[in-house]
C-alpha cells in the first residue's frame, strides 16, 4: 500500500496541472473576455465633439461662430492626487468642490470618464496643461461655445447651454448624453439637428498613470465628427444694429420682413442683452442675473408679447367690409363722438376718409353693419353669428393662431369668439354693443407684433403672405429650406380692393405720423394707439415701402410711449431709410428717437 502512495501524488499532481493547463488554454486562447477586460483598462473612449453650424446673416456677414473651451476629465479609478493644496491652487477649485467632483463623477462611473471641471477657457488651460502628467486619470476634451462678433439679435438667434434632465428623457434619438450641449432658444434651438454635426469616437491607449501611448490599434476603430450644417439667416445684420440703436433704453419690438419673400429682415426685442454673456462657464450666473431683472430682457417680445393692435385693425374691418360688398369706397357715416371718442377732422367722412382720419366712429358703425346683418330675427342669436363670421375672417389675417415662424414658443394671440362671450356674460346674454371695442382694434382682441409686421406685408402684397422666418438658406443652399416657408396664404380678399386701401396708407401718414413721411420714398403707413390700463399707452405703427414695389414692411411697438404717430412712426420711419439707402438724412429725427422723450 505504502508502494502506491508516490503514483498516487503523481497522478494527482498530473490532474491537477492538466486542470490547470487547461484553464489557462481556455483563458489565453479560447476565451478572449479577458484580454478585452484588460483592453478597456488601457483604453479611454473618448467622444469627438463637432463643430457647431455657423449662422450668417442675409449678406453673408458672420453673426455666431465657434470658440474653442475644454472640458477637464476624469476617470476616477485611475486618479490620483500627492499634495492636495497645490492641486487646489493650481485648478483654482475648492476641497470642497474637489470632493464633489470627484464623488459625482464616481457614483456615474470609476471606470469610464466624466466632466471634472467645465469649460475651461484658451488661458485656462495654456495655464495648467503642462501640470496634467501629474495627476493619472485627468485629460483634456476639446468643445467649443458660440461666440458672436456683434453682440445683435439676441432672441432671434438664441442661445445654447447644458441639456437638461427632462430634455435628455425626452430625447428619442439616442445622441446626446448627460453634459451635452444643446440649443436653448431662437434658432439655436429651433434648427438643433441641423446646426449640430455628428459626433465622432476616438480610442486612445493609456498607461497605468493615464498617460497618452498613441491611438488604440492605429485608429482603426475611430471615427470623425462631422460639422453642423451652416445657416444662413434672413437677418440683415446692418438694419439690426441700426434699430437696436435706435431702441435702446426703450421697451418694445420692432419686425421688419420682405414681403416678397416672408424673410424676416430685423427681430428685435428690447430691451435686449448681448449674447456672449450667455457662453462659457458664466452662463448659469449670467442667466440668473437677467431672469431676475424687472425688465425681462430675457423674454422675446415679438412672438411673445401680446397686445391690442389699436387702430391699424381698421385696415383689416375695411377689406372684410369691402370683400363682403357691405362697404364700399363711397360708404358714408358721421364722425358721431356720441357712439366712441375721436380727434377732431372733417365729418362725414368715406371709407378713404376714415382709413386716412383714423376714424372710431366710422368703425363702429361700420363694424355692425358687418356683425348684425339680421341672418336671425333674435337680435342676440344675430350678433353671435355675425361674430362668428367676421372672426373667420380675421383668422384668415394669420391672427389668432401661430404663424409658424421658424422659432419656439410662438404665441397666438386672440380672436374672441361667441363661445368667449358666452363664457363671461351667459349664452344670449350679449349683443353688439358689448363687443364694440373690437372695431377698433380694442378689446379682447389681441395680437404679436410678428402678426403685425405680417399684417403690413398682407397690405403691400395685396392679398398674400408667406410664412414670416429666419432661414433663408443651408449650407448656402435656398433650395433647402422647408417648404412651409415657402408656400402663398391667400387671406380671401380680392386684390383690386387693396389699391384704394393703400391710397389711403399713404395719405394716413399726412393726417396721424406727418413725422413718417420721407420726401422721395412713398411710405404707406398706419398709426396705433394701444390702451394700457397700467400706464401711459403703446404707441404702434405698421408700413411697407415703396408703396408701388414693396421691399419691407414694418411693424413698431413702443411700450408707454403715447401716441402712434410719435414714437413708434419716427422709429419705422428710420428703419425704412436705412434699409432701403443704408443712411439716414434726418440727423433730427434720429435724434428725437434716440432720446425717447415721445410723451412730452
């Protein structure tokens, strides 16, 4: 028995090396899990983020562009730190930021890399790029943030910052991730996919302290970023400095389009801010800062704010009027102040008469001639289907409804209806003379001043409009943009009728904004006075000009600034010079609109 013990350990040892053995074959040769295992410890995925799409104007002047930041990142199993309080000095971040960092990018992940410290600017990083190599686990990534050489148009072109965690849950495509980059408002946010590029992947070996040994299998897995596409905008970056000028210190809008084609030529909003305050590692503060202030420079009126259009709404109760054969050229009322207040002109007064005299008496009896056309003997019934009627009519104006300009958060305006008033007096509890108001552009009835620009390009196309937007071209190709843009909207009123109407535009400017009027362009025009029950009233005008070739159409608020015909006129006025001779010849009144003193 005990001659048996050797060839027993013997056998035992050969089974348990044949085990062994072939363990070790396994691992080596036949399971490669291993071998990748390790691979992923050498090796960092490290994301190619793509240039943004630059943004030109109508001109090809460059109105966003691209500035270079890093991002330092972390993998936080390989990271090491010797003296802390010279790391702190150095990243300029507190221990207590440190921690921080560094758990968040833990719990994310100890093996794959995160953002440590963001947007590090040029000087930034020349500064501590040499002291990298001491700390295993930090590298560099390269982004970039929009920059813009003229600090204009803030809310038409927007801006962008982090996407948010409601955003990345709603997010169907798969590309962004926790950190990214994404347009935020105007048309940043409106043209994101276009604007964005494709991101690309590079793999790159490390050593045991981080350190760069060259890209993983000579690139073969990497692939390129892709540029976003470039825009070029309908802005003309020329007129809208001159109008953010010419708005400055004041609180309002101003859209000009080309009626021709729907492009928008200015979009201002005031007050307004410069974009650059709302890039780099600033812009959580900086937009905090302008959120908290009383004069919302943060909120885009000219899509946004919504106000009663006061009496340019005449010139739409007219062409309904004619359209219907209710009135005529030659219709005829008094200037009876006894039905609504009016300034004093010659009474009686025709159609041209009270489109050029802005006549409210005119309009209120006009307007229920429109309303009460005795379709039902029920003096109420009548009303409420008469009301129906016309607010069809209006809606066909691109009033009460989103437009469709090519920017988010576009607001409707309102069109009042019969079930509005049913809601507020009780069905068959109204008639006409509660809803007076609206003939004269009062009322519930409220509207953008995008609507309203697009109101004065209906005027000078006799009849039409294209969907006011900001694209113009993509890649400096026209035949790219959307078709929406693109397509005529016919408002249902015979073209014939408009002649007279635009007659009586350009002679409205010698009765209402006699500071309007240019010696050698034709300005067809027409002042508003919106009521503001909080304070001094909004002063409002639209245009176009010339009125025999249209090339832009206008429309001015100026909020508490008083009558139409002051500020809000002087201002379209100046826009209109500047746009179609690119100088002013009127230092005066340049003046008087820069100085703002419109109600004394």
């Amino acid at each position: 028995m005990n001659d048996q013990r050797p060839v027993v350990i013997i056998i035992f040892v050969f089974l348990v090396g044949a085990v062994l053995l072939t363990k070790l074959f396994m691992i080596q040769v036949m399971d490669d899990s291993f071998m990748k295992r390790a691979e992923r410890n050498a090796i960092q995925r490290i994301v190619d983020h793509p240039y943004r799409g630059l943004v030109y104007d109508r001109n090809g002047k460059l109105l966003v562009y691209n500035n270079p930041i890093f991002d330092l990142m972390i993998v936080p199993k390989e990271f090491e730190v010797g003296d802390t309080t010279r790391f702190l000095e150095l990243f300029k971040i507190s221990k207590e930021e440190l921690i921080e960092s560094y758990q968040t990018a833990r719990n994310y992940s100890s093996v794959k890399p995160s953002t440590f410290i963001k947007q590090i600017s040029t000087n930034e990083f020349a500064r501590i790029q040499d002291f990298l190599i001491d700390y295993p686990g930090l590298f560099i990534m390269t982004r970039s943030v929009r920059s813009y050489p003229n600090p204009i148009a803030s809310h038409a072109l927007g801006y962008i910052g982090e996407i948010s965690g409601r955003q990345l849950e709603r997010d169907s495509s798969g590309y962004y991730v926790q950190g990214d980059y994404v347009g935020l408002s105007g048309m940043e946010r409106f043209y994101e996919d276009e604007l964005r590029g494709e991101k690309g992947v590079k793999y790159k070996m490390v050593n045991v302290r981080g350190i760069d040994k060259g890209p993983f299998k000579d690139g073969e897995f990497d692939t390129a970023s892709v540029a976003g596409h470039n825009i070029n905008s309908s802005i003309d970056m020329e007129l809208q400095k001159y109008g953010e000028m010419l708005m400055m210190g004041k609180t309002g809008s101003v859209v000009a389009i080309e009626p021709k084609t729907g492009e928008i030529l200015s979009m201002i909003s005031a007050p307004f801010y410069d974009p650059n305050s709302l890039t780099g590692s600033d812009f959580g503060k900086s937009y905090t800062a302008l959120n908290k202030l009383e004069t919302k420079p943060l909120f885009n009126r000219p899509i946004m704010a919504t106000y009663p259009p006061g009496s340019i709404f005449k010139i739409v109760q007219s062409l309904i009027g004619l359209q219907e054969g209710i009135l005529t050229p030659e219709t005829t009322f008094a200037c009876n102040k006894s039905l609504v207040a009016c300034h004093n002109h010659p009474s009686p007064v025709n159609l041209f008469g009270a489109i050029r005299n802005s006549c409210n008496p005119y309009y209120h009896q006009a307007f229920r001639q429109i309303i009460n056309q005795e379709v039902s003997s029920n003096t109420f019934k009548d009303t409420e289907i008469g009301l129906d009627a016309w607010r069809e009519r209006v809606l066909k104006f691109g009033l009460g409804g989103q437009l469709g300009v090519d920017m988010p958060n576009e607001k409707i305006g309102d069109v009042p209806s019969s079930r509005y008033y049913d809601r507020v007096y009780g069905e068959g509890r109204w008639k006409y003379s509660t809803i007076y108001s609206l003939s004269i552009g009062q009322g519930e009835l409220l509207v953008t001043p995008l609507q309203m620009a697009n109101l004065a390009a209906i005027f000078a196309n006799k009849g039409f409009y294209y969907t006011p937007h900001l694209i113009r071209a993509i890649d400096g190709d026209n035949t790219k943009i959307p078709k929406e843009y693109q397509t005529k909207h016919m408002v249902g009123v015979d073209a014939h009728h408009f002649d007279m109407v635009q007659d009586a535009m350009v002679q409205a400017l010698y009765g209402t904004a006699t500071r309007a009027i240019m010696k050698d362009i034709q300005i067809a025009g027409k002042t508003g006075t919106a009521q503001n029950p909080h304070g001094e009233d909004h002063s409002v005008f639209i245009a176009f000009a010339p009125k025999e070739n249209p090339q832009i159409a206008i429309a001015v608020y100026v909020e508490n600034a008083g009558w139409g015909g002051r500020a809000a006129a002087s201002t379209a006025s100046l826009m209109i010079e500047k746009y179609l001779k690119d100088s002013i010849s009127r230092p005066d009144l340049e003046n008087y609109v820069i100085a703002g003193n419109f109600i004394y």
